[in-house]
C-alpha cells in the first residue's frame, strides 16, 4: 500500500505537515502503508503534475489544491489555497470527509492534527511539541524580532536547515523523523549536524548583507539579493534590523525563480492592514493576509522587479494615507 505525500517543500511546516499526516495514517487509517514523500515548490506555471500522483493514495498537504481524481487526501491553511473558482468549488462539493481547509489555523501541523484528532481519534500528544512549534514559525509567534534571528530554538535551526536543504532526498530523509523523535535529538542525526555550523555563518552573513541593502521609507521596507544566493534568509532579518517598519518587499533568486516576497512586522509599531495574499494573486502568487509571496521564471527577472515595485509603491501610498 502505497502513500504518497506532497508537501510545501523547503518550509518548516510543510515538512512537519507530511510527518504529522504520516504518523496519524498509520495509527488511524493503515497500519502497513509504505509513504513516499515529495516535496512541492511554488514556481510560475504549472504546480502539479499528474503523472506524478502514483500512490495507492496521494495527499497534499500544506500545499494549494488539486482537483484531480488521483488526490484523496487534502489540508491546507493558506487564504490563497485555490489556484481557480473551479478549484474552489470543487473541493465545496467533495463528500470524502478527507479534505480539509481552514485559512484560519497558524501552522498546517497544528490543523492537521485537530482534525486527525477530533474526527478519526488520533493522539496528538506525543507530537505536542512538534505542533506548537510550528505555530510558533509559521505564525511568527515569537515575542519579538531578536528572538526569531538569533536561531537558539532546535526548531529555528531545523528550519534553516529544511529551507537550505541540499538535495531532493534530505527532507524526505528527515520527515520520519519529525514524526517520532524530539526536534533536539534530530539536530544530532549524522546527516542534519554537519550542515548547522556553515549554515550559521551564511546566516550572520545575510545579516550583514541585508542591512547594506534594505531601505525603509514610509513603514515599507524594499531590499534586492537576486544577485546573492540568498533565497533562504531568515525572513525576520529586514524587521530586525528596521523595528520601525510595517511592510517589506524582497527580491531573491534561485536556480529556478525569482521570488518576490512580501510580509509584515509581527512587532511592527502599527497594526498591518493590507491584506498582502491578495495583492500577491494579483501576480500570481498567495499566500496569508499578513505574508505572501509570487514566484516568477528565472529569465522574468524583470517583471519580478516591476511587480516588487508596484507593490512596495501600493504598500508606501497604504501607509501614507493612514497618517493623512
């Protein structure tokens, strides 16, 4: 019996999502399913490929929805979980009981594991720490921005290490392990140590280069790294380095994106009001009211910095008329 899991892949909780629907299929549906685990990146263009829905079941989770007939399993938290009206309704009309979405949850872990265990009786408490911390980063649940940057938590180091992971094979490696043993002791595992110590110094070493390139002007922050590789920052540097902002707007490239990214401060002075999802699908892209992001081709460099500076223009004219 095989089970193939997608998840949101190079994120904390899209990691700890597939180990946490692992862990609860096997205690509360089958007991001899042999997973397969695939990680999913948003990208321009098409996000699915159907040939690749092979299991004997296939679950998304963390991740937008598919309509296809292949996936029986589906959660998801994100506002921008439906790449189309028809996706939508869809999923309204499916009687399977095993999709589930709810934009309102912190982390998909932590949805995940409510739903597994109010309606199909699972124990959560054996993954309790695992759940909360993945309300904590991916809710940006931190008390304030020096905490989120200086990475002391097992948990922050996992997900640097998750969102730097250096081949296709490590996060399905690590996923079974998220589902049974403590956060710590996965840190110690001879395939995870090795890569914290150089991962710790790209890190203080982003910090330096951020804080060359971001500029804050009207509450909005904008910064460009596409010509460092750089994609995987700790996305509460710019609000470490500027507490007074609301807004940020940042440009990072990969071998097969360009992304524009755009949050808000957890701590920031004024309450964010723009929902950022929404002007993310504008382009393309989703992701929650308080953080999104668009994916564009490597060769649409230039689109991805028009988009960047229509929206940092949007969310600077946002704040200005807040002090009018």
């Amino acid at each position: 019996m095989k089970v193939r899991v997608f998840y949101h892949d190079k994120c904390f909780d899209g990691a700890s999502s597939a180990a946490l629907f692992s862990r609860f299929y096997r205690e509360r549906i089958r007991d001899d399913a042999e997973f397969v685990f695939s990680g999913l990146l948003h990208r321009a263009g098409s996000l699915f490929n159907e040939s690749d829905f092979n299991g004997d079941e296939n679950a998304i989770v963390d991740f937008k929805y598919s309509s296809s007939p292949k996936i029986t399993w589906w959660f998801d938290h994100h506002q921008s979980a439906f790449l189309s009206e028809a996706d939508a309704a869809h999923f309204e009309s499916d009687q399977s009981n095993q999709k589930f979405y709810d934009p309102d949850f912190k982390s998909c872990t932590s949805f995940i594991a409510m739903i597994a265990q109010e309606r199909f009786g699972f124990n959560a408490a054996p993954v309790a720490d695992l759940v909360h911390w993945t309300d904590v980063i991916d809710g940006a649940l931190y008390p304030n921005a020096q905490t989120a940057v200086e990475m002391k938590a097992p948990a922050m180091k996992l997900t640097m290490v998750i969102e730097s992971a250096p081949d296709q094979r490590f996060v399905p490696n690590l996923i079974p392990l998220l589902a049974t043993k403590p956060l710590a002791a996965i840190l110690e595992e001879p395939f995870v140590a090795p890569l914290l110590p150089p991962l710790l110094r790209r890190h203080e070493l982003s910090i330096d280069i951020l804080r060359q390139r971001t500029e804050c002007i009207d509450g909005t922050i904008f910064f460009d790294v596409t010509d460092h590789d750089l994609e995987g920052y700790n996305k509460f540097v710019p609000y470490y380095l500027h507490p007074e902002s609301i807004y940020s707007v940042g440009l990072s490239k990969s071998s097969f994106r360009v992304k524009v990214s755009v949050g808000s401060n957890p701590w920031a002075p004024e309450e964010p009001v723009v929902n950022l999802a929404k002007i993310c699908e504008r382009y393309g892209g989703g992701g929650h009211a308080r953080v999104g992001a668009i994916s564009f081709n490597v060769n649409q460099h230039a689109a991805a910095i028009r988009a960047a500076q229509e929206i940092v223009t949007e969310l600077r004219a946002a704040v200005r008329g807040r002090k009018n």
